[in-house]
C-alpha cells in the first residue's frame, strides 16, 4: 500500500512539472504572439502616431524627431525580457518542486546569455563602421538586421563572420539584412 502512495506521488511531482514547464512555455509564445502583434499595430498605426496640440508659429523652429526603428525594438525587446524574467522568478519562488525551480533558473540564464551575447554582436557589428545592428539569436538561428541602405557582399560575409564566430552558428543559419 505504501508502494502506490509513493508512486503515485512521484507521479504527481512529473505531472506538475510538466504542467509547469507546459505553462513556461505557453507565456513564452504567449509573449512573442503578442510582441509581434504589436510591432504590427505599430507599423500600421504609424501615419497616426502623433498628433499637433501646440500652435507651431514660422519664427519658431520644432525639430522633428522620427523614431529609430532600432531603438524601439530594442525598448521593446528588453520590456518583454524583463517580464519574461519576472514571471520567471515568481515561478521560482512559487515553484512546488526543486525541478520547476531549476527549469525556470536555467530558463532566466539562458535568456540572460542570449541578451548578452547579442549586445556583444550588435557592438562587434558597430564597430565594423556600421550605425546600428540589431541581432536576433533563436536556438539554430540568428537574424541581424544592419543599420545601413544597401549591404555589399562583402559586408555580409564581414557581418555573418562576427555572428558566426560569437554565436558558435553555421553561416548558412544566418539571416542578414539591411534597414535604412
């Protein structure tokens, strides 16, 4: 009898492990469905963005600032990493297992070496004499987007080099493009 107590308890423990890293997993998409649902609210409600409140007279001079597209995402980017590591650490505190607890834990460093690693390609992008990189690591794939009108290929190779040696990603995983 006390056999199938114990494991139908150890059963228990899987069943809510699973259940929790089922969970971990749907937030994950959850946010990214909803981060890019946004981003494309945002392209389209762009024309609208902003509105004139204050009468503008010929003497005075308004200077008119676009937004970056690199700055943004990267506003963006670290608003969902913050909530993704928060939700994250309540799952840590909460966790009924040690198990649930390291999932999360292992999650939170991954998240935070990814972060990481993509400041450091971004920055090796920039000092390639680039303005602005973007760099995008998913688990077998990287995407960069370079701050520039064209890319020669050349450049390319130069920009897949530094993802490819940080990354530790084969070049033909590599998605590079250009966004003036």
């Amino acid at each position: 009898m006390k056999i199938i107590s114990v494991l139908s308890i150890n059963k228990l423990g899987k069943f809510a492990s699973l259940l929790v890293a089922l969970g971990i997993l749907l937030l994950i998409i959850s946010g990214a469905w909803n981060y890019l649902q946004d981003m494309l609210q945002v392209r389209a409600n762009r024309s609208n963005a902003m509105q004139v409140t204050k009468q503008v007279f010929p003497d005075q001079v308004v200077p008119a600032m676009a937004p970056d597209f690199f700055t943004e995402y990267r506003l963006e980017r670290d608003k969902i990493r913050s909530e993704r590591s928060d939700l994250l650490r309540e799952i840590i505190q909460n966790a009924p297992t040690q198990d649930t607890k390291q999932q999360a834990q292992e999650t939170i460093l991954k998240m935070t070496l990814e972060k990481q690693r993509e400041v450091e390609m971004e920055n090796l992008i920039k000092a390639k004499g680039f303005a602005d990189a973007l760099v995008f690591v998913r688990d077998n794939s990287v995407s960069a987007v370079v701050k520039t009108t064209a890319l020669t290929h050349e450049e390319v190779v130069q920009v897949a080099e530094v993802i490819s040696r940080i990354s530790g990603i084969k070049p033909g995983d590599i998605t590079i493009s250009a966004k003036p």
